[in-house]
C-alpha cells in the first residue's frame, strides 16, 4: 500500500463507525493481518467487535511476563467468553533470564532497553509475514497518540496499521463494554486508565493525566510500539 492509499482510506473512514474498518480490513488483508492484544479496555472492545461480525483475524498477545493478574485474568476471561484463540509472543529470554544477563530490575535502570527486549522485539517477530496490524490506540490516550489514524502506513515495519478507534472517547469505550456486557480490566476501575506492565505502571489520581501512571518519573511515556522504527529495524 503506498502512502498516498493509506492517506484516501484514513480519510474515508474517519467519520465511519470502528466496526466498518475492521470488516474493510479482514476482506483486505485476509490471514495477513493480526490484532495484537495488551487487554487493556481497547483489546475488549475489538475482540467483541470482530467475534460480533463473525471476522476470524490473527489475535496476538505479546506477553512480557510482568502484566498484573487482573491482565491475565481478563485475558482468560475474553477467550472463553469468544471462544478466541490467541497466540502468545513471549520475549526470547525470561525474566529470571534477563536478570541474568542483564543484572535485575532493568526496567529501573534502562526501561527503553527492557520495552525493547520484552515488547518491540516480539512485536516484530509477530509482525513477520503479516501486511496489517490492528491496534486498539486511542488519539485521547496521549499527547503522542493526538495524531493517531485509523489508516497509517508503519513503513519501518513494513505493515499497515488499522486503527479503529482513535477518535474513540474513554466514554466511548465504558460505553460499548456497558451496552454489550463485555469483560474488561477491572484495573481500569481503580484508578489505572493506563495498564502495563506491574513495576512500570502505577494508579493516577482523578484528574491527573491519564498516561502519568507509566513509567512514572521517568520521562518515558511510550514502551516503542507505537513509535515509528527506522526502515528495516524493527528487530
Ligand atoms: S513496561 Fe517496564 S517492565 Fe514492561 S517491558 Fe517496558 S520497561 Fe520492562
């Protein structure tokens, strides 16, 4: 796809609702395409919306080994609910392992280079073989999503990505959990709009940003998924 398709499409389907995009890209992309989950409230939405529609799409969880309970019980809560199957992408060395051989708690030391190791790394190994990426990233989320389409090209990755709801409101999400009675992180009703990883992810008080919960004190506000890679440097 070129950027100048990607540009038409984002701009045709951005007053559309989120389910008629992914029906566009299941037809388009067929057994090329994956939704990766992080089973955050987003992951509910999508795989709700993709089992209503009877769409049989590639579902991937990249799994860091550090997610809360309440990540991993959410997750197994959605594939017995849809009857999903999901495929895990582990990172190619375990915690225990990475503390190894890198000395323990690198997300305190380096996080990028933890995020690195344990999140873009599998990313990319999920992304082998696949034209489009379905990704459940919201414009509201942060000031570095503002921007976000719902059609982009990721030419680093070489992969398109199909963005449903980035015009989607946090009331927009409860809203569609609500109405169809979908499990979803119960996290996100303590206080964590935004739910990583367990050492790297914190509760936000009422009216605080919504990502200051991550990587508190840090500075860092993006694991690197969703930031751009050089062309041909996703690993
Ligand atoms: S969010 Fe934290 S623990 Fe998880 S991969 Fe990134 S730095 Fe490591």
């Amino acid at each position: 796809m070129t950027a100048a398709e990607a540009d038409e499409l984002a701009r045709r389907f951005e007053p559309l609702p989120a389910q008629d995009l992914l029906a566009w890209a299941a037809e388009r992309f067929g057994d090329r395409i994956v939704l990766t989950c992080s089973w955050q409230f987003q992951s509910s939405v999508l795989v709700h919306m993709l089992h209503d529609a009877g769409l049989r799409v590639r579902i991937v969880e990249l799994d860091t080994g550090l997610l809360f309970p309440e990540t991993y019980a959410t997750r197994d809560a959605l594939i017995e609910r849809y009857d999903l199957t999901v495929e895990r992408v582990d990172p190619l060395r375990t915690v225990g392992e990475q503390a190894h051989d890198e000395g323990p708690e690198l997300w305190l030391r380096d996080p990028d280079r933890c995020c690195a190791l344990r999140k873009v790394a599998p990313l990319a190994r999920a992304l082998e073989g696949m034209d489009a990426w379905i990704t459940g990233i919201r414009r509201e989320q942060a000031s570095t999503r503002a921007a976000a389409r719902k059609v982009e090209l990721d030419a680093g990755r070489g992969v398109v990505k199909v963005q449903p709801l980035a015009d989607w409101t946090t009331e927009d999400v409860m809203g569609y959990l609500y109405a169809h009675d979908i499990p979803y992180n119960p996290l996100h009703d303590r206080g964590y709009p935004s739910i990583g990883c367990m050492p790297c992810t914190r509760a936000v008080a009422p009216g605080e940003d919504p990502r200051a919960g991550r990587w508190a004190g840090t500075g860092k506000v993006e694991c690197g998924l969703h930031l751009p890679v050089a062309e041909g440097t996703a690993d």
